[in-house]
C-alpha cells in the first residue's frame, strides 16, 4: 500500500506515494526541502484524520511556514504529536517510547533529522558504538513500521565525496542505506530550484528524477529549458 505524499508532482513521481512498512529517507543539503516535503506528508496524514508522530531534532518545524501551506493550520497542528529530543542520548529515549505511543490512530512517523545529533555524538565517544546506537534506532522504526504498517518518513543530511566531486554521501552510510527501502536525493540548482532523484526503490527504476521549486504553498514542477545547463 502506498499513501499521498501531500504534493501531487511528488505522487506521480513516486506513482502512487510512500510505501507503507518500509522507510523512506529524503536525503539533502541545507534548503533543499526537506522539511518542508515532511511538512507536507505531516499536513496529508492530519487532513485524513490520523494522527503524526513527527519528532523534530533541528527545530526545522515552523508554524509560519505551516500557515502557508494550509489553511487548516490549527485542525492540522491539533493531530501533530511532537518529540524534540535534544542530544543523541535523548533521541534513543525518545525512539525507544514511540513502541507505546503508536496505537491505530497513528498514520504516519517523520523524523526531521536522523543524523544531527548522530554527527554530533561521532566527535565524542566511539565510533564503532555511536554506530551500534544509530542501528538500533532504525531497526526501532522498520519494527514499527513492519507491524503497524505505517509509512516511516526520514530526513537526512548529505556530505560531499572529496574523491568525487559530483557525488554526495548520506549520513550514515550503510546503515541508512540498508534501513531505507526508499532514498530520495534533493539538489540544490541555480536560481533556487531543484532537483529529486530516486536512488532506491524495490519497484521504481532508479535514477528517475524530477525538477521542482518550492514556493509559499509547497513544491511545483519547473521544466528546464532546452539548451540550458545547470552546472
């Protein structure tokens, strides 16, 4: 089964929406539109009457930007549970509690990000456990998402490849990579568009890509001109 993303350039892209049981990471540099593609799943899920568990470890949720991508604001904000774990050691509790907090009236869970604290905590203590860690909090959520059958919605930052200029790595490497039946790859272009690339599907050819830009009311297509090139 699949659910609406909130966007519908986003539905026919991903033909039909986010998978259920599984997680879907959107994975991106700053101001690529990762929080407001969350956003608007979290608005999606809330207009059908269920309820979101969005945990936000940035602070990246405004209700600014909420009001200007729908009118609903305050039914929507209503049926938006939300976790702000400060620290690494926070957002393990908090991965650890969402097992008692979803019940049949959770439609969706959004993680707005997964890897600040992570990256954080790399600096700190050892590498080989802050990854221990990280896996056991993804293996959490494909658990949830397995049998509750809910969709399992992850940002994430990306970093470059100093070997390779044209390629960028996600956050956590392989653990993400494993976890995630869904990656999808935003880009930053000139004159503030972008760009979404579909890395890993169990039924979408991969590479698939689409060119958006984000405006007050979410996300609309842009087609690129022929003959012009971003890079």
């Amino acid at each position: 089964m699949r659910i609406a993303t909130g966007s519908p350039i986003l539905d026919s892209f991903l033909e039909g929406g986010y998978e259920t049981e599984v997680i879907t990471s959107i994975c991106g540099p700053g101001g690529s539109g990762k929080t407001t593609i969350c956003m608007l799943a979290a608005i999606e899920i809330a207009s059908r009457n269920k309820k979101v568990l969005y945990i936000d470890t940035e602070g990246s949720f405004s209700l600014e930007r909420l009001r200007q991508l729908t009118q609903e604001h305050e039914e929507i904000l209503e049926k938006i549970i939300f976790l702000r774990p400060t620290s690494f050691k926070e957002q393990k509790n908090t991965f650890l509690k969402l097992r008692k907090l979803v019940d049949n009236k959770i439609g969706i869970i959004i993680v707005d990000t997964i890897s600040m604290f992570y990256r954080l905590e790399l600096g700190k203590d050892s590498p080989q456990e802050t990854n221990r860690e990280l896996g056991r909090q993804l293996c959490y959520l494909t658990e949830i998402a397995r049998k509750k059958k809910l969709p399992i919605l992850i940002a994430n930052q990306v970093y470059a490849d100093f070997k390779n200029k044209n390629r960028v790595n996600i956050v956590g490497g392989d653990l993400l990579k494993y976890s995630s039946k869904c990656i999808i790859e935003l880009q930053n272009l000139k004159a503030g568009n972008r760009r979404a690339v579909l890395r890993k599907h169990r039924s979408i050819k991969e590479e698939k890509h689409i060119l958006f830009k984000i405006v007050e009311k979410g996300i609309e297509p842009f087609k690129e001109k022929r003959g012009f090139r971003f890079f």
